[in-house]
C-alpha cells in the first residue's frame, strides 16, 4: 500500500507545530496502524530525520497509551478499537491519512503524538477507590454481589483511560471517563459507604481540569471500550443526591 | 559470599508465621521516618507501593508510562489462583503448593511456594474488598474456572480482563495513597541505575522522559518491581517499553541474577504475520478449555482447515497426554507446538503456527455459551488477523511470555545488596524452571501486598536513626555521571542502523538458540554472536535527537545496551544446566519420548549470577534446593 501521511510535528509543549506530509511507499493489510508509523520511523531514522514520537505500550489495546486522531477520529475509523489494534487492511492503497494528537487544552502536546493526560490521574486520586487497608478484608464470599450487579461494573470497569472520550468532545469534557469509575464502584456493594463523597469529590477534580458535558454522545463513539453514557447519566443522578443528602 | 536464603526452620506450614513473629516490627510512629522508593507500578510495585504508604511509610514511586495505571500486568487476561476450594474439587493450599513445585519443575524453593499458596486466600479477599469486579454466580458468590496445567477450578477472574481489573484495584489503591500524600508519584520517569554504598542500597538515579534531567533519588530501601525481560527476544507478549534496565543496573551494582535461562514461552499467541511485525499478541490459554488443538495428518497439507476431514488431523496433545488433553502445562504445551511445525505440519504463515478448534465447543455448548466466555478473545483475533475464529479454526504459535528466572532474593525477598528488594516478575523465586497460568498475578500481588510490608521492616529496624545518605553524596554524583556519560555516548554514536534493527537481530538470536529448544552448540556460538553484535552496536547505532526532549530512541538504545548483555547470561546460564527441566529444554538431554529429562544429582540448585565486569566472565554461585515435602518425581501429564 502506498499512503500520504500528513503528521503533527511539535518539538515540545512551548514550541509551535505543524503538519508535516510523508510518503510511505511499503505499508501492508496486515500492519497494525502503530506497525505502520514504526516503519515510517525507521524510514525516517534512516534519512536522519528524528521519528514521530507517539505513545504506546502493550500494543493489545488494554493499556490505554496509545491514541491519536486519525482523519479526524480518536483512535480511528473502527468503532470499538484503540489505535494498536487497528490494522491497514481498513484503509486503501493511495490514502491520505491525517494523523493528530488528541484535542484538549486538558491534555498538553509533550512532543509530536504525545500528550499529558495526568488530569485522569488525579480524577482518580480524587476519589476513585475503596478505602480499604491492606490486610483488613474479611473473606471475599461473604460479600454477596448479584451477577447483573457485577457484570454492569465490569462494563463500566472496562475503561482503559486512554483519553479518547474526552479528545472527540467538541466541549472537551471528562464525564465519561470520570462516571466509568463512579459506576463501577457504586453498583458494587463495596462502594456504598463512599458513594457520596466519592462522587462529589471526583465531579469537582473533573470540573477543575475538564469542559462541561453537553450531550454530544461523541465520547461514546469512539470509546474503544464501548463505555455507554449510562454511566453518565447515573453519575448525574448520584451527583444530585449526594448534594441533597449534604455530603 | 554464600547464599543464604534465610529460610525459616520448622514445617513448612509454619515457617511464614515463624518469619512474621522474628522479623523485627517498626513502630507506627517510627514508620513515617523512613523513605522507601518503589521502582514500578504493576501488581507488585502497586500494591507494595500503595500498602507501604497505609502502614506509613513515606514512599516514592516510579514508572516509565505516563501513569502507574498502565503497567503491563494490565495486560494479563486469564485469571488469578487462589486456594480458596469455593468449588469443593479438592482443592487446598497443600495442593497449590504441590501444584506450583510440580509445575515448576522442581526448580523452586520449596518455603516460598508455600507462603505463596498461604496468602493466596488474603489476595482475593482484599481484591474483592476493592471492588475488583471478578465473575459471580446467580446466587452472588465468585465464580471460578480451571486453568492451564491445573486439575481443580481455583482460578478467579473478570472476563478476560483480570489483570487489568486487578491492575486498576492496585493502582486505585495507591491514587488513594497519594491523595494522602503517603506516596509521591513519578511517572515518566526511568530509573537508570542504582546507588550503592557501603553494600547498602542508597537510592536510584533517574531521568525524567520529557525534560531528559538525570537526577538522584535517595531513601532507607530500594524496591524493584520492574517486571520481566521477555522483550529481550524482541518479539515477546510484553508491552513494547517493558525493560531489563533496572534489574540489569542492579546486577551490575552486585545483586545477583538467578536462573536467566528460564523463560517462559506462551503456547497460546497469534502468529507472527510479517517482518515489519512489532510484537505478539497473548490469547489466554483459558482458550485451551473448550479449544481443541491440531495439525493435518500429512506435510503435504494443503487444503483450508474445515476441509479437512476428521480422519486427517492429528490431535497432537490429546494424543500424546491422554490425562491432561489440551491442558498440559505450557512448557510441554509449546514444545509440542515446535515439535509438529519442526515436523512441517504447521499452518500459516511460515507454517509456523497450529490450530485452537471451537467447532466442538460449539456444537455441544452453543455459539452463545462460547461468546460469552471468550466473546473479547474471539473479538481481539478477529481484529488482528481478519479471520471470524467462530467459522475458521484460530491459529496460534508459541511466543515469549515471562522469564521466571530474575535477580536473586532471599526468602524476605532482599537481593544480595542489603537493603535491595525485588518483588514480582522482577525476582527469581516462586516459579522455578516453570511458571503455571493464573500464577504470576498471584505472586506479584502476594510479594506486594502481603510479604515485601512485612519483611522490609525488619532490615529498616536495624537502621532506626540513621536516614538516607543525602543525594549530594559522593556515590550519588558518581553514578549520575556515569549514567549522563552513557546516555551521551548513545548520542554521539556515530552510525546508520536503527536501534530496532539491532534489536530484531539480538532477538533473533536469542529466539533461535535459546528459545524453546537449546543446545550447547547453539549457546555457545550465539554467546560469540551476541558479544560481537554488541561490539557493533555502539559503531553503527544512530540515535536522533537530543537528551533534553522526549526521545524514544533514546529510550530504547539504553535498554537495547543492557538487553546485549542479558542476552549473554542467559545462554551462558543455558549452557551451564546441562540438563532438561521446565522451559530449559536442551536437546542433549530428553527422554527417548522426547520430554525433558532433569538431572536432579547434579542441578537441584539455583543458579546465581555474580557480575563479573565488562570484559570478566560471570561468577556463578549455587543455592542447593531440597524438596522435603514434594519428592521430586518426573512430572508426568499422560
């Protein structure tokens, strides 16, 4: 295949970036898209141009590193894929390909493709746990948690954290990614006694960092994880009753 | 220096208690003065991390992503062990013990599997009290499932997600340490060495993966839970930045290296599918429950999968392990693999690969039945390859998965440098020659959880008062510079090769003479090989771009360094145990049947690397095991 592939370039967060366009004479069906830009990096190393510096790790779509705008899309044109676990075979020989960071003012450029994402960190930090001591856990079945119960947390504990929710919203806001945790610990019993200032302090920690939600439903989209706004529309219920309740 | 592995006297169900009652306490009030950095962010460094900072310690942790949530335990799908016999099979924790030794090879230490089993129990109980979302039963209770290589169901597990849920409960643990301000998190940031004075582990040095600064860390522990070194082969199932950096550091500061030969090959991985290819993808071996795996009859094979009848295929590992199927442990599971590619009859690309069948699963369960225990496996296939594995048989081939083999720990999991603890993957100790599935997040999040916070206290006790050395001193600003120099002389190299390429070579090498099958022959050369592409490796290297930016080039050529040297031992360590036992299969010495054949009179030992120099042989120490609670047998899955 041969592609046409215009690429973010950005020395470092102060500098300015550009579009730059590379020609990539040899890629293959088979290549995962990150397969394809390491080909192009050796290229360039080759040439003794500095490569496309771009996050990524486990290349298995569990981690959440990777993730770039392709044509406009996080993680690109297959719904329910990160960018490691997209391949070629969904672009044509002689495409363009406009390949960007993610788009929010939350996730700074460090280089190139990668951005800082430590806002989702302190979203967590801010309250997305159980607090439980090593070692003070009593025995793990005599916690009773009904099968719809559990598989509706997992669904919500699906979230890898790559960011792509809040990198295709128009507002650049976080709900997703923040009610995917909140979700997931208040459908389980474990998570009730912090139910209300999990959710209060997590919303606030959002609300620093993020733009507000205006339905766009665009996180879903292009979620790799099928996350469903579900989640945000009970992390609003349970916002609402944690402010009445007066936590 | 002679090994000890301070292993408790006493039967061995009461050594751990034994251990717990000598090792000496730190009181609460004295915890909050010692400073401990935890290298690694996984299940063990996670957990360790995140426990440490409860019982108040003031820690400080590290990881090279850009946040401790994405450590490569993440990426683990199949399940964790625990002997809670929740199924009423038979199981207990004499039998995860006996289990683990057996499937190790009787390479292991008999103590440390045991604790392992012990707290097994405690790791899901603090799991689920995290909210870890394991799979339930109707009635509300865990599920559980049986899992490569074991007879009973022990194995707990979140779709095929349990290491990431597992990952996410450890990681979710330390956000709340460091919300607390227990812990202070450093991501982005790869330590490249560590300090050592006066025998004693003083801290690490740094640099920060944006800016390129190289600094000192100082503190009264150092903690490693920099995870394995699979990547040394290139193509691995391990994360891409998944490196040997820190515990090769270490090793070369004096901590010995035990056991480097013994590396994990995966049976269940897909395929590679071109030169350009990147790494391999794992696909749990859970698979291996409901999938039946085959090759054609004939060499001369030609037709597509579902046209070939019955009659022409050849069940290898029903065949060959009537008792144990399609569930034999993964070392002769991959084995059995190479052996009929070897033979010619592999499938796909290379005719390197063997199919994993649901068509029976299918038909006795249903298509739903199968969605819904493997629905994201069948998903992620699809995704790669192309192929609906509901219609065509997968393929799948072995690939680099763990090393078992690590650095060197006693049985408090302290190196051969005092104050230096390895836990998880990182060190040496529960697996021996083999590791079984569902085990390696069983131990990375024991070491983490429930024995590093126990043990650590002891060798603070001792040091009560004392402080860590100020990162002024003179061993601190002797490391940093020689850690500034080689990064600078990775920079200055003066090549035209990239790092990759080297590094698909050096893999290549190690893959084809100390992969899944080895001979004296083959070490000895590829030792001369490795020691000559080393030699061109600093000429012809070319790395762009500066220290003071994110480079990954240069990421990658320090670890590439190390890798060379790694690779070294390893087959040094290969050519050295002239014998067969778990993952260590040398041609020379196997059973007429073709199966590992030990030599327990001369090799019931560990065997622990000292660093020798650059240009000095490596000096070997042995720590001679005893099995007096599982008589070494030949481990026999027929």
């Amino acid at each position: 295949m041969r592609l046409k592939l215009q690429i973010w370039r950005q020395e470092n967060g102060e500098a300015g970036g550009q579009f730059v366009t590379y020609e990539l004479a040899d890629a293959s069906p088979e290549m995962s898209f990150l397969e394809m830009l390491d080909v192009l990096n050796e290229q360039l190393t080759e040439r003794g141009e500095e490569p496309v510096a771009f996050e990524h790790d486990c290349r298995e779509g569990i981690c959440g590193s990777c993730g770039m705008m392709i044509n406009g899309q996080a993680h690109g044109p297959m719904a329910g894929t990160a960018t490691c676990q997209l391949h070629m075979r969904h672009f044509q020989d002689g495409d363009e390909i406009r390949i960007e960071p993610w788009r929010s003012a939350a996730f700074p450029v460090l280089k190139d493709l990668v951005v800082d994402r430590a806002p989702l960190d302190r979203i967590i930090e801010s309250g997305g746990y159980i607090s439980v001591n090593t070692g003070s856990a009593r025995d793990a079945n005599e916690i009773l948690v009904p099968k719809p119960a559990a598989d509706r947390a997992m669904d919500a504990a699906e979230c890898i954290g790559c960011g792509a929710c809040v990198a295709q919203c128009p507002n650049g806001a976080g709900q997703l990614f923040t009610s995917a945790k909140i979700s997931h610990l208040g459908l389980l019993p474990q998570g009730q006694p912090e139910r209300d200032r999990r959710v209060k302090r997590m919303v606030e920690t959002m609300e620093d960092y993020f733009g507000s939600c205006s339905n766009y439903r665009e996180c879903e989209a292009v979620c790799p994880k099928g996350i469903s706004i579900d989640f945000i529309a009970r992390m609003n219920r349970d916002y609402v009753k944690a402010l009445i309740r007066g936590e | 220096m002679t090994l000890d592995a301070k292993v408790p006297s006493g039967q061995i169900q009461d050594k751990w208690d034994k251990a717990r009652f000598d090792l000496k306490l730190v009181n609460p009030a004295n915890k909050r003065k010692f400073k401990i950095i935890v290298v690694g962010s996984g299940l063990a460094g996670g957990s360790a991390a995140a426990t440490l900072g409860e019982l108040g310690y003031h820690v400080q942790c590290f990881c090279y992503q850009d946040s401790p949530r994405r450590a490569h335990s993440i990426a683990a799908q199949g399940g964790i062990n625990a002997a809670k016999n929740y199924q009423n099979d038979g199981d207990s924790v004499w039998r995860l013990f006996y289990d683990t030794v057996k499937g190790g090879d009787f390479r292991s230490r008999e103590a440390n599997v045991y604790r392992l089993a012990q707290v097994s129990v405690n790791i899901i109980d603090q799991c689920v009290a995290q909210g870890v979302p394991f799979a339930r039963e109707y009635g509300g209770l865990l599920d559980n499932r049986s899992f490569g290589g074991a007879q009973v169901s022990r194995t707990f597990y979140a779709r095929g997600q349990t290491g990431q849920q597992l990952q996410l409960g450890a990681y979710q643990a330390l956000a709340r340490q460091i919300d607390a301000g227990q812990v202070e998190m450093f991501p982005r940031t790869e330590m490249l060495d560590l300090v050592v004075e006066d025998g004693r582990a003083r801290g690490i040095v740094t640099r920060d993966m944006v800016t390129g600064e190289i600094a000192s860390y100082s503190a009264d522990a150092v903690v490693l839970a920099t995870g394995g070194y699979s990547n040394v082969f290139f193509l691995s199932t391990n994360a891409k930045g998944c490196n040997a950096t820190a515990i090769w550091r270490a090793h070369r500061r004096g901590a010995y290296f035990a056991n480097p030969c013994y590396t994990q090959i995966h049976p269940t991985c897909i395929p590679q599918h071109g030169d350009y290819q990147s790494k391999l993808t794992l696909m749990s071996e859970s698979l291996r429950n409901d999938g039946r795996i085959w090759v054609p009859r004939s060499v001369s094979e030609e037709r597509a999968a579902n046209d070939i009848p019955e009659a022409e295929r050849d069940y290898y590992l029903e065949r060959r392990y009537p008792a144990f199927g399609n569930l034999v442990p993964r070392d002769i599971a991959s084995r059995a693999a190479k052996a009929v590619c070897d033979e010619g009859r592999g499938v796909g690309h290379g005719g390197r690969g063997v199919y994993l069948d649901f068509a029976d699963a299918i038909g006795r369960l249903g298509k739903g039945a199968i969605e819904a225990k493997y629905g994201n496996l069948f998903e992620m296939y699809e995704r790669i390859t192309g192929e609906d594995p509901y219609t065509v048989p997968m393929r799948i081939y072995p690939a680099p998965h763990y090393t078992m083999g690590g650095l060197w720990v006693d049985y408090n999991l302290m190196s051969t440098i005092e104050g230096l603890y390895v836990i998880g993957e990182a060190n040496f100790s529960d697996h021996g020659a083999n590791r079984l599935g569902a085990s390696a997040l069983m131990q990375g999040l024991a070491d983490g959880y429930f024995v590093l916070p126990y043990t650590i206290g002891d060798y603070l006790s001792k040091h009560m008062g004392e402080g860590p050395l100020p990162t002024g001193h003179a061993a601190f600003q002797a490391v940093e510079t020689e850690v500034a120099d080689r990064v600078q002389s990775l920079l200055s190299a003066d090549g035209s090769r990239t790092v990759d390429s080297f590094h698909r070579e050096l893999g290549a090498l190690c893959w084809d003479a100390c992969g899944m099958s080895r001979t004296a022959e083959g070490l000895a050369a590829a030792i001369d090989q490795i020691r000559e592409l080393k030699g061109r490796y600093l000429k012809e290297v070319k790395v762009l771009g500066g220290n003071e930016q994110v480079n990954q080039s240069l990421e990658k050529a320090g670890r590439v360094l190390d890798y060379f040297e790694l690779a070294e031992l390893m087959c040094r360590d290969a050519l050295m145990r002239e014998e067969s036992c778990g993952t260590h299969f040398r041609e020379e010495y196997q059973t007429p049947e073709g199966e590992a054949r030990r030599d327990d009179e001369k090799f019931t030992f560990v065997g622990a690397w000292e660093y020798g120099g650059p240009d000095t042989e490596p000096n070997l120490h042995r720590e001679s095991l005893e099995f007096q609670n599982v008589p070494p047998s030949q481990r026999s899955y027929k």
